[in-house]
C-alpha cells in the first residue's frame, strides 16, 4: 500500500452485468409509513330520563325510627343499604341519575345566544374607545388598604347578626374620603377594590366584601364624567361578578346531599335543583338577599342583587325569572337615563345566563320597551344641562348609550323572530328625535332583515332630523348592514342613487371616508366596473383638496382591500381609469408598499395575461415594492416581496410567442435587479422557456429556434452573476448547462460550467465550511461531464481535470475526509469514461464514447489519472492514520480495485489485498459489512468469469 509507483488499468467489460445482493428477510416493509394507533376520543353522551321524586337529604342512619317505619325501612333493609356492595351502589347512583330532573345545560344556552359578539371582545372595545384626560372622582367609605376588622366571637346567632347589621350601620354612616384620580390611577384603584374584595372574603371578612360591592356599584350612578362613563360600566361590573360568584360558590360548599345507596355527603351536580339544598344553605341564601334589600339607594341594590341573581336557585325554581321582570320594572325608577340604560344592559347580561327556557327571556324585551318609553328623557333639560355643563354635544352624549342598546338587542334578536322589527320601526316613525333608536335597531337585527327594508330605512333616516346621531353614522350603520346581505336586486339602483346623493354631498372629508368605507363593498358586489370607476373617482375627487387623503390613509387602505378582495375580475379592476390613480395617493413609502402588497397578494387566481395594460399596470406595482427595497430592509420583508414578485411574472404568458415571452423577462431582469429572489426566478423562467422550445420541435432545432435557444442561454450566462448567494449560482449554472446541452448548444453549456468551477473556491469565504454542499454538489457535476463532450482546444477530458485541480486546491478538513470519498467518486467516473458505450446520454449529443471510440490514447489517459487519484488516497490514508473513516475509504477503494481494474497487473492486485488486511486488522471493522463484501466479489467472479478476481477472493480473510 505505501509503493510509491500505482499503475492502474481499467477493466473494460463486454456487457454489463448485474448482479443480485443477496435477499435478506425483514419484518416491515421499508416503505411502509409508520402508523400510530389512536385511541377513539370518548363521547359522553348525555342520558335523558324521566323525573322523579325528591329524596331526603339525611342519610338513613341518622332517621329516627319511626321515620324509618313510614318509610318502611326495618334495621335490616337500613343495614343492607349501608353495607351494599359496588355494583349494587353503582345501579343505585345510575337510577337516581336517571330520576333526577334534567335542566337545560348551558349548551342549549349557549346554542341560543351564540350569534352574540363575546362579552371579553366587546369590553376591550370599550375600554379602548371610551377613555378621558379628566380627573376621576372616587368616594370610599369602606376600610382602607392596611386595615383590619375585629371580629369578635358571638355565642349566639342572634348576637352574630345584630354584630353584622352594626357594622354594616357603620358603614353607611361613616367618614367618606374622596379622591380625584386620573384614567390610569383610577382604573389602578378599581383593579386594587377588586383584590380587596377577594382577599376580605377568604379570610373570612363577609361584610367588608359586601361593603366594597356596595361602594363599587355606588360609582356606577355618578356620571361626572361622562365620556367614561361606559369604560366605567365595564370595570365596576367585573367586580360585582367577581362578588356574585364568591356568593355563590359559598354557598355551593354549604349544599351538601347524599346519593341514594351512599351515606357518604356529596357537594350538589352542575343541574342541581332546590330540592336537593338542605335548609340551612337556603336561610344562608335569603340572609343575603335581606342584606341587599336594606341597602337605602336603589342604583346599588339593583347591581348587587342582579350580581347575585344565580343564586336564587337555591330558594326556588321560578324566583330567577320573576326577579328578573321585577327588576326590570325597578329600573323605571332610576331617573338618569344613561345609567338606567346600563342597568339594564347588566340585567341583560346576567339573565341570559341563568334562564333556561326560551320563554324565560320576556324580561330582554321588556328591558327595551323600557328604554323605548323613557327615550325622551334624553332629551330633557336636565341632560342638556348636563351636556352644557361638561361641554359635551348630543351627538358625541348619544354613543354612550351604543353599547348597552347594542348587546340588549342582539340578546332580544336571539329570542323574537323577523316579525317584531315592524313594530319597530313604526315606534321610530312615532318616536321624536329616534335616530339614536334607528341606528340601534340596524346594528342590533341580523343584517339580512335590515337589508330586505333598505329603502324603508332611507326613508325614515330622511325623516330623521334630530341632532342626536349624525348622518353619516346612520348610512354607515345600514351600509354595513347592506354589504353582509345585498337587498333585492330591483332595488340595488335606487339605493345606490339616493345613498350616493347623500355621501356626495358631505363635505367633511371623515364624514365622507366613513360612508365609503361601508358601502363600497355593495358596489363591487352588486354593480359593474362602470359604476365602481364612478366610486373610485369620487373618492379621489373628494379627498385630494388640500391633501385631504394624507390623513385617511388606513380608511383609505381598507377600501382598496375590499375592492381587491372582492371584484372578480382582477384584470379589468386594473385597467380602470381610476385604480392606479387612487393608488398614487398613498405617498408614504410604506403605506404605499403595504397597499401594492394587499393588492398583488390578492392577485393569486390561476389566470395568465399578455395583455399590455394590465402587464404595465402590475410591472407598475412591482416596481414600487422593488423600488422600496434597500439595505436596511428586513430578511422577512427581503423575501416577502421577491416571492409576490415572482408570483406575478409567472402570470405573465404569451403563449407560444416565445421571443416576446424572452423580451419581457429582459426588461423585469432590468426593473427587478435588486432581489436574487426575482433573479432566480428569470433564470429558472427561461431554462423553461428553452425546454419548451426544444419539445416543441422535438429536438430538431431549425436556425431560428436554434438561435433563440443560444440566446436564453446566453441570458442565463450573463443573468447569474448578478446573484450573491454564491451556492444559488452554483446551481444555477449547473442547471443552465444542462438544458444548454438538452439543446445542443456545447458552447454556453461549457461556459456555464467553466464558471462554475471557477467560483466553487469562493464557498470557502463563508463563516462554516460548507463541505456537505461541494460534496452533494460535485458529485451531481461528476454525472454531468459524463455526457459532456471534450472541448479540442482544452485536451482529453479538460473539465474532468479542472475539476480535479479545484478540489484539490480547497481546504479540506482532514478527520472527515469528504476529499478522499470524492476521488473515489471520479474513479467510478472515470472508469465509466473507458466503457464503449456510456450507460446514459443527452439526445443528438455525441459524448467522449461516440468521439473517442475506446481509442487506446483515449484509455492510456483515463488509466494514468486513475493511478494518479489511487496515489492521491493512498497519501490519504496514511495521513489519517487507524481511525473509522480510514476504515471506510480504504473498503471503498478495494472495492473499485476490484471491480474496474485489471487484477492481471501484480501491484494492483498486491494493493487490493494490502487493502483487505488493513481493514481486518483495524478494531473499527464493520465485520458483517466485510463479508458480504466478499461474498458479492465471490458470485461477481462465478458470473464474469474472472480468475483473477476468483484467486484474490480466495486470499481475502474475514
């Protein structure tokens, strides 16, 4: 092995053989994908049963006898009960499962309202809108932070409860310490009540919780300020939820029942129903309830007890629904028409979570009625003092009630059908200044009812002459309504005539951007390219005055995004006189980037153009995205915008107009030259180009097409240094040079991979030596040159050379040597140069088998590089020294000895056997691998009939 001469003689055989491996049985198809059982999700399926009779809540050991005799219970039945087996427990509970009355889940609940807007969702909403710079006054007559209560023991109860009602006495009548407080310190104050809340009531401190509930809902009836007013709603309400299920839950852990067959007490089911509560949970239960009828002011009462209300089903099963209608009447009591409404908006809120039947939620009408019969309250002198007095118009005063009249009627449209909205509307006829009435009812109702009557609504809004909600808010309320579900289709013009006279004559520009927001989607559905031309014409004709557009640049985003999202005919929506017009009036930058994304985006059917002006207008586009490119410009961004740039030139087609398709991408390759991406994405288009132009004649290139398919090379050629990724352009060339000899152009094929080899060197500046890229790379270059013909100018296998000297010249890392697997790499190459026919070729291209001829010149050259690469991996191994990869490449280069060489030759066959013992005799051996090695030499040389190969696996010792 360590001879410094290695002569090497390729061996040349006849036919090519092939030869079995040996079958080696195996459990599982290697194909097979992995299946992993799962296991089926159980189904709990809910068991309806009859009702039944309530059961007693004292266990059986603990009636007296003659309790027992009524029930016809001797000791021994008693006995029998207690000690009853599993099973037996098991069939008692089932029945009595079975017996138990089955109330409505708050699934069915939930079926029922489940078109309602969350609530979670609505008070981010609100508290986002609803915000003041004004200070915030806060009356605390409760404990404050660090306080404690001394809780003395009372013998009895009576003394326990004259000791709650002092201290609840105190309370009312005690020092009140007020603070004004800014949005941020005020909503810190509430989330603070809100923790004390809590913490007073797991240690036991009952009457302080209750204490700061009542001063929370007290804060519910000062509307100082009154822009804060619904942001105030929501916050307080959190806590007095927060009170009502502390309530309730105690008194849940107080409830306690014994299943028939059991003595052992159980906490009450999710359905549970009076009958089950023992009798001390129930006075529990009422003693809160007095609590909260002694409080004086009725604004807090109502919230408490409202908070409270889930807890009647303690008492009784028909006190939640007659409680909510009583409170529903209470409420007339409340003379501030704004906190009235909300009062009922909270009843609103909590009822539909405790009523079970559909006939239960006549209170949700009667909610709105009584909103309906105090409606002129708003406009009483009293608020417009109040208005005067904050300096607050009644239009901006009006939006404090959108929220609550909102969720209260769409908690009624969950409930009434269609029918009910007449009624409706002819109380906004009757009703004066109804315009906060009307804007809630087409906010409030499904869409589809409202749109069915669009023209009825016009009609009562132009009748609509209060100052209350403004016009624009109305059109856009019923816009909004309209672009969900259109109205009927004969009366789709008249709408858009009398609406359009409205929004044309606004003369705010917000006023005007609000309306077109809404409606335009009615145009792009239910309209032509003309009548949306018309639109979008408008809107520049309105905004462009003193650059009105510069501040309505997101309103103006999101009609663009409309249109683009829902006009079908994308190409006629670019060719309109004024869509790229609109477009010009973003003149941020990246305004005008975000918009050109959305639209190109939008643009991904699977059509194709070679229309002029639609291939301007998107090159148009896309230059704006090009153009925003630079190098501060984020990786994300970077590649965000090459890919909707290069799904647009794929949509550019002229069919079988080749030379146009190759003049197009000449000018993108000179407007987009900025993102590899982009320049990928040309290249690749033109190798396709060149493909297709090659099928189309099936090989038989006239001089036209012959000259056009040198000519997408040649764009190629030039095209790819341009990309920075060096490892892109690697593949790139490579892939050029294949199609250029898929073409029969050997010139531009040549080139490509001469500039290949030349930046192969370059890979080497990157931070990590990308070894496993040049392997896998070099090794698809090796079956290249294969079907390459030589060059006359450069010798015998020139490019097979250069490719040696690159690799030779690259810093290798030793341990791994991925060098000395590539030499053993190009001698399968080179043995495959000696055949007489090659196993593959490139069509009408004549290779080194058809040019050479196994011309014994030829086959002397390939034998003296072969000896010389056998060198090179021998200095190798020595370098590498007893190691596992030594291991590896030295089978390797045995195995090639002994299948391409000549074994005649001494040394080579002195080599191949150095080899073998060196393997056997180094510990990191694959012994299995070995023998099945000379096993296939063995069956090699029975089929060949190579006695030299035959006498050399007779040496070979495993």
């Amino acid at each position: 092995m360590t001879e410094n001469i290695v002569e090497w003689k390729t061996s040349i055989p006849c036919h090519n053989i092939a030869i079995r491996s040996p079958l080696i049985p195996v459990n599982e198809h290697p194909l097979k994908s992995i299946v992993t059982e799962r296991l089926a999700r159980r189904i709990l399926v809910p068991i309806s049963g009859n009702d039944g009779t309530p059961f007693s809540n004292n266990p059986i050991s603990l009636l007296e006898p003659l309790t027992l005799a009524l029930k016809q219970l001797d000791p021994l039945s008693e006995f029998a009960l207690q000690e009853m087996d599993p099973l037996s427990k098991m069939v008692a509970e089932a029945n009595y499962e079975l017996s138990l009355p089955k109330n409505k889940s708050k699934d069915s609940e939930n079926n029922l309202f489940h078109q309602i807007e969350p609530w979670h969702s609505r008070r981010t909403f609100i508290l986002n809108k609803y915000t003041t710079s004004e200070k915030l006054s806060i009356i605390t007559s409760f404990l404050s932070e660090g306080d404690k209560v001394t809780v003395k023991a009372q013998s009895t109860v009576v003394d326990k409860v004259q000791y709650r009602l002092k201290q609840l006495d105190s309370f009312e009548e005690g020092s009140q310490q007020k603070l004004d407080l800014s949005q941020a310190e005020y909503i810190s104050k509430i989330d603070q009540l809100n923790k004390e809340l809590v913490m007073a009531w797991n240690t036991e401190q009952r009457v302080k919780a209750l204490k700061i509930a009542i001063q929370c809902a007290k804060l519910l009836g000062d509307t100082e300020v009154l822009h804060f007013y619904p942001s105030k709603f929501v916050l307080i309400t959190d806590i007095l939820d927060t009170f009502g299920k502390l309530v309730f839950d105690r008194l849940r852990t107080k409830s306690t029942y014994v299943k028939p067959g059991s003595i052992t007490p159980t906490s009450l089911p999710d359905d549970f129903t009076p009958d089950m509560v023992p009798d001390t949970a129930k006075e529990t239960c009422l003693n809160w309830f007095y609590k909260i009828a002694s409080i004086r002011e009725l604004v807090p009462r109502l919230y408490i007890e409202i908070a409270l209300l889930n807890s009647y089903r303690f008492i009784s099963t028909h006190e939640c629904a007659e409680s909510l209608n009583r409170m529903t009447n209470m409420i007339n009591g409340i003379g501030n028409p704004l906190v009235a409404v909300y009062v009922r908006c909270y009843l609103c809120k909590v009822g539909i979570t405790i009523s079970n039947e559909k006939s239960d939620f006549g209170f949700l009408l009667g909610n709105f009625t009584g909103f309906l019969d105090t409606y002129q309250h708003l406009f009483s002198r009293s608020v417009k003092r109040e208005l005067d007095k904050q300096n607050m118009p009644i239009s901006s005063y009006m939006t404090l009630y959108t929220p609550a009249l909102d969720f209260i009627l769409e908690t009624i449209n969950c409930v009434v059908n269609e029918t009910y909205l007449p009624n409706l509307l002819a109380v906004c006829r009757k009703q004066k200044n109804s315009s906060l009435i009307l804007n809630t009812i087409m906010s409030g109702f499904k869409p589809v009812y409202v749109s069915e009557r669009t023209l009825e609504f016009l009609g009562i809004i132009n009748e609509c002459s209060d100052g209350g909600v403004p016009l624009y808010i109305l059109l856009r309320t019923l816009g909004l309504c309209v672009t969900i579900s259109p109205p009927p289709i004969e009366q789709r013009k008249d709408i858009l005539n009398i609406v359009w006279g409205y929004i044309g004559s606004f003369t705010e520009p917000n006023e005007y951007v609000a309306c077109v927001e809404a409606w335009v989607p009615f145009v792009v559905q239910c309209f032509t390219s003309r009548e949306l031309n018309y639109v979008l014409g408008d809107i520049i004709e309105h905004l462009t005055p003193n650059r009105n557009f510069e501040k309505h640049y997101n309103e103006l985003k999101i009609i663009i995004s409309k249109i683009v999202a829902q006009f079908q005919d994308f190409e006629m929506l670019l060719i309109m006189d004024n869509f790229l017009p609109i477009v010009d009036l973003f003149q941020e930058e990246c305004v005008r980037v975000e918009v050109c994304k959305n639209i190109l985006t939008t643009c991904n059917g699977q059509y194709k153009t070679n229309d002029p002006v639609i291939t301007n207008a998107l090159m148009f586009l896309c230059g704006i995205l090009h153009d925003s490119v630079n190098a501060l410009t984020p990786e994300d961004e970077y590649k965000q915008i090459g890919e909707i740039v290069c799904n647009i030139l794929r949509k550019v087609n002229y069919g079988r107009d080749f030379e146009k398709q190759l003049n197009f991408f000449v000018e993108a390759r000179a407007a987009f030259s900025n993102i590899d991406t982009i320049l990928v994405e040309l290249v690749q288009q033109v190798n396709t180009l060149s493909v297709n132009t090659r099928q189309i004649v099936k090989g038989m290139h006239t001089r036209k097409t012959g000259d056009f398919v040198r000519a997408c090379a040649a764009y190629c050629f030039i095209t790819i240094p341009s990309i920075l990724s060096t490892k892109v352009r690697l593949e790139l060339y490579l892939v050029s040079a294949q199609v250029a000899i898929f073409n029969q152009c050997l010139g531009q094929a040549d080139a490509c991979l001469k500039a290949a080899l030349s930046i192969i060197p370059d890979l080497e500046d990157s931070s990590s030596k990308p070894e496993s890229f040049i392997v896998a790379y070099i090794k698809k270059f090796l079956s290249v040159l294969l079907v390459v013909p030589d060059n006359p100018d450069r010798g015998v296998l020139g490019l097979t050379r250069s490719l040696l000297n690159v690799i030779r010249q690259l810093d290798w890392d030793k341990q791994a040597c991925n060098l000395g697997l590539l030499y053993i790499n190009v001698l399968d190459l080179l043995s495959v140069f000696a055949q007489e026919e090659y196993p593959y070729h490139a069509d009408k291209v004549e290779s080194n088998d058809a040019l050479y001829g196994s011309d014994l010149k030829f086959i002397n050259e390939i034998n003296n590089m072969c000896s010389i690469i056998v060198r090179e991996i021998l200095n190798l191994l020595k370098d590498l020294g007893n190691c596992r990869k030594q291991v590896q490449i030295a089978i390797e280069l045995f195995v090639r000895i002994a299948i391409r060489s000549d074994l005649d030759i001494k040394q080579t066959n002195t080599l191949a056997l150095n080899l073998w013992q060196l393997c056997s005799r180094s510990g990191y051996t694959d012994s299995e691998y070995m023998v099945k090695t000379k096993e296939y030499l063995k069956r090699r040389s029975e089929i060949t009939n190579n006695r030299q190969l035959h006498l050399l696996v007779d040496k070979l010792v495993t």
